[in-house]
C-alpha cells in the first residue's frame, strides 16, 4: 500500500499538549489546509464550498510507535486503544471533522480542530448529516465520565501578558490553558501543575508559567500572571536549547 498526502496542515499548534481533543471542543482555533500543485485538486475541490462540515483523514505524523491500551484525558482507567481516540495506533491514521469557512484556490480555511501544524493530510470528504449523525447512539465508557468542567477566566494583567506573547509568537498559549485548566486541573500526575498554596497552583507551558486561583464555589480557576521559567542565571548562560531567552528578557523588560 502505497500513500502520498495531498497536502499540510497549518496552524498555531505545534507541540502535542497545543492539541484539542477533539474539534468540538477546540477553543477559537482556526486552520488551514494547502493542497500540493500539479495535481488538478481544484477542479477536485468542486462543489465542496457547499458544505459546511468536512471529514479530514490525515497522518499522526510526530508518532513512531502504538500502544495497545490508552489511558483517555478524561477516562480514570486505560482502555483498548480501539475503544479510544488516541494517537498511537497501529496505523497512525487519523479523523476529524471540521467546520469549512472558505476555499481560496488550493487553500482551506478550516474553523476548531484537533490537529498540529505540519500535519499531512491524506483526504477530504463532505460530512452529510444524514449518514455521518446518529443522535441515538451510545458511547461506551465515555458515558460513565461524568462531564465535570471548569470555567477559566483571566485576569486583565493575564491578558495584556498573554496578548503581547501571542503577538511575539507564541500563539497556542491560551488555547493550550483553556483546554488543560477546564478538565482536572489539579492533576498533578498526568499535568505539569504545581500546587502553590491552599487556592493558588502554577502550570507550565514549555519554559513558560501560568499562575491560577481557584473559586470552588463558582466552579472557575482565574488565571492571574504569566512569569518566565528561567532564572536570572539562566538568562546570562548563553546556551539557548529551546531558542527563546531573548524573548524571554524582553518579557521581563516589559512586565
């Protein structure tokens, strides 16, 4: 079997923890998809602006190996992988559906999704509510998680802060939040959260960390400061593995 992508993905997320779980509940999230040239998609495209949902089949493409048992985000127990929708599978095939927002040329512009920059897309198909909805259908294990959802707000010093690193390019920052705070957010063995006193924990977002309190009453975490994981020893070393200390200094000046 022998498969060539028609095309790759392109959006804000670039590190498996920027990835939704599933589109539908993707927070505001946009992408799009380039089709390869040469190869006659636009007339292969026909028609399809017509539709409001499309089915993307596309490669898991940072996976080298599968596991037979995944333990869901939300499951308390691992589960068959088959019985799951998790990425490491024996093919690394993957499905989502999405909102189409547009069609320019070779270029889709899709709404919420799940899936990461560079991802190669193998297929495109219309989703037809008649054949692709069944309102009645159960859902296995899913049904026994009870749907036990945060609110998480921010603070106005938290937005200035995460406006101007979305401006400098870290642009997956606050969706990355929205979706890890919303569901177990003190978790501390399957998220990199850290508990800093009765009502106040700190999560981490590769060198960057996010401060939140919590309103049991309201049900609502409140994210409050952004601060850099670097010390100030660090930001004098030159070594720069993960290439962003002059970001970092600038922040400082900044904040």
């Amino acid at each position: 079997m022998h498969i060539e992508p028609i095309g790759t993905f392109h959006c804000a997320a670039r590190y498996s923890y920027d990835a939704a779980r599933q589109p539908a509940v993707a927070e505001a999230s946009a992408g799009h998809i380039l089709l390869e040239q040469g190869y006659n998609y636009e007339q292969a495209l026909q028609d399809l602006d017509g539709f409001s949902h499309i089915w993307l089949i596309y490669l898991f493409h940072h996976n080298s190996n599968w596991k037979p048992m995944a333990q869901p985000p939300r499951a308390s127990r691992k589960v068959g992988v088959f019985a799951s929708r998790a990425p490491y599978r024996p093919n690394p095939i993957g499905l989502s559906c999405v909102e189409l927002l547009s069609i320019q040329g070779l270029r889709l512009n899709v709404g919420p999704h799940d899936l990461l920059d560079g991802t190669p897309i193998l297929d495109i198909k219309p989703y037809l509510p008649y054949a692709d909805s069944f309102p009645e259908a159960t859902c296995g294990w899913v049904g026994d998680v009870a749907k036990d959802l945060w609110e998480v707000c921010f603070t106005p010093n938290a937005e200035q802060q995460l406006a101007w690193l979305e401006q400098a390019g870290v642009q997956a920052i606050r969706a990355f939040l929205q979706q890890q705070l919303r569901e177990f957010p003190f978790n501390q063995q399957r998220k990199r959260i850290r508990q800093l006193d009765d009502t106040h924990w700190e999560i981490a977002y590769r060198t960057w960390r996010v401060g939140y309190g919590v309103d049991e009453a309201a049900r609502q975490l409140v994210v409050h400061t952004v601060r850099s994981a670097y010390s100030d020893e660090d930001l004098l070393n030159l070594e720069d593995r993960y290439e962003d200390k002059a970001l970092h200094r600038e922040f400082r000046n900044t904040f």
